[in-house]
C-alpha cells in the first residue's frame, strides 16, 4: 500500500512538473528567451527525472523485477530515457537544442502511460516464465534507451528538413519576384535589395547556417548513441530468444521491425559517410526512420501478435 501510494505520488509530480515545464516553453516560444524561465524550465526536467527515478526505483522494489515488462512501464522508462538525453547539453553548458523535443516527449509518453487506456497495467504483476530471465534489463533497457535517442534525433533531422525547406522557399519567391520585375530604371535599386536580401552571405543566413549545423551536428551525435545501443539490444534479445525460444531469430513482427530499423540507420550513417550524401539526404534517412521506430515500438504492440505480445494491450470496456 505504501509503495502503490508513493508511486502514485511521484508519477502526479513528474507529470505535473512537466506540464509546467511545456507551458514555459510556450511562453518563452511567443514572447522570446527569458534567462529566468529558461532556467526554470531546465530545473524542472532535472525534478523531473529524478520523480521518474523514484518511481522506477519504487515499482522495482515493489514488484521485485525491473520495471519493463509492460506498454505501461515502458512509456515510463522512455520518459526516463527523454528526461536523461535532455540534461546532457545542460550539463556540459551548452545551448539545449533539444529541449523543445525532450520535453514534449517526455510529456506525450507520460500522458499516455497514465492515460485509461493503461489503467489495468497500473498494478505490478508477476512476471510470464518467459521473461524471468537476467537478460530482462539488458535487452529491454538498451531497446527503450536507442528508441529514446533515435527519436530525439530523428526529431532534431525532421526540424533540419523544415527549416532548409522554408529557407528554400523563400529565396525561390524572392528571386521569382526579381524576375517578374520590369527593367526599368526605377527598379534598379529595388532588384539591389532583394539581391541583398538573398544573399546567403547575410548575416541572417549565416546564423540559421550555424543553427542548422548545430541541429545537424547534435542529431548525428545523439542518433550515434542510439545506434549502439539499438545494436546491444538486438544481440541481448538474440541471445535471450536462443534462451527462451530456441532460436536466435525467428522473424517475429517485433524482430522484423527492430531490423528494419537497424537498417534504416545503418543507411543514414553510409550516407553520411558518402559526401555525395550526406547533409539532407541523411536528415531524410533519419525522418525516415522516425515513423518506423513507432512502427517498431507502438504499431506492433497494437496488433498484439506474435512471440513479444507482452506489450501489447485491449482498450478498456465500456
């Protein structure tokens, strides 16, 4: 009873903390960066991560096995993952790029999780004679922890695509109006401004040049770390299928998606490799990518077929 009410404390504050953490970035988004709500709202990820942990810890000890043995506690254990790959740029002191992704993340996987759709997942179970197995942390924390990189990352490559495209845009109107002005004299110095406007050497290019760099250089790093540890998940899971089932491999949905995956970006890093490639065709890889991790990670677990249907879960009745 107490560790039901505890964890229920936590998981109220968390939710909460980062709710008003979402409401800041908002606030900062329409009136500009203000130094003392930014560090608010970097305080409060921090509290978060640490309710998170609390609660992880508690479910731990309560249930006497590693919290990931459900949809429920896995979307817990990614908002961890979120809450983690947001304070590493705050640590090392450098501008958080990631935080108008980490935190909305954080927020919809915490939403979903103590939604009602997962109400009946709220309370700890013994664990199926499938996954008693010391290989429970190994592969399914690595696997939360890539799906967590790899969409930050994915995320920071989709906001690279949007910001290249609208520069795009805008310098095709603008040259399109230059064209379709007459050569009249009058004009010169009108066509002289906008020359000057479009120019990629101004100072308001170079500035989205240098962001666009540091959304590339921070989605390369942190889809990296993901890589890894999707690579350590898939040959944790092998191992513990040849434990479980007999076989390495047995092409289950869940498998087959996890490979997709791997492929995909196994392909963004050849192509950032290929400086014929690389920049946004990579970023296109990596959008690419996003839409399959939740295939591999959600849609399979709607379908609740196959060997890993442990995650799956049935709407509530009426």
């Amino acid at each position: 009873m107490i560790f039901s009410t505890l964890e229920h404390i936590l998981t109220h504050i968390s939710f909460s903390v980062v709710s008003v953490v979402i409401i800041i970035h908002l606030i900062t988004l329409l009136i500009g960066e203000l130094l003392g709500l930014y560090e608010s709202s970097e305080k409060g990820m921090i509290i978060t991560f640490f309710c998170i942990t609390g609660l992880l810890v508690t479910r731990w000890v309560y249930s006497g096995h590693l919290p990931l043995s459900d949809l429920y506690e896995s979307l817990i254990f990614l908002s961890w993952g979120f809450s983690i790959i947001h304070m590493i740029p705050y640590f090392k002191k450098h501008k958080n790029y990631l935080s108008a992704i980490t935190t909305p993340s954080a927020f919809f996987a915490q939403g979903f999780a103590t939604s009602g759709l997962l109400t009946d997942m709220h309370q700890s179970e013994r664990l199926v004679p499938a996954l008693q197995s010391q290989w429970l942390m190994m592969h399914v924390s690595m696997m939360l922890l890539s799906y967590a990189a790899l969409l930050c990352g994915s995320l920071l490559s989709v906001a690279l695509l949007v910001i290249t495209f609208r520069k795009v845009i805008r310098i095709v109107d603008k040259s399109n109006n230059l064209l379709n002005d007459s050569f009249s004299f009058g004009k010169i110095q009108e066509r002289s401004n906008i020359l000057r406007n479009i120019s990629f050497l101004s100072s308001r290019n170079y500035y989205r040049f240098q962001f666009i760099q540091q959304l590339d250089h921070w989605g390369y790093r942190i889809i990296s770390i993901g890589f890894i540890f999707l690579t350590i998940g898939i040959l944790a899971g092998a191992v513990w299928a040849n434990e479980a089932w007999g076989s390495y491999w047995n092409w289950d949905p869940k498998e087959t998606w996890a490979f997709i995956t791997w492929t995909i970006f196994a392909i963004y890093f050849h192509t950032r490799t290929n400086k014929n490639l690389e920049g946004l065709n990579s970023s296109i890889v990596a959008s690419i990518g996003f839409l399959i991790i939740w295939i591999c990670y959600f849609g399979v677990n709607l379908l609740g077929i196959g060997l890993h249907s442990y995650g799956s879960f049935t709407l509530p009745s009426n």
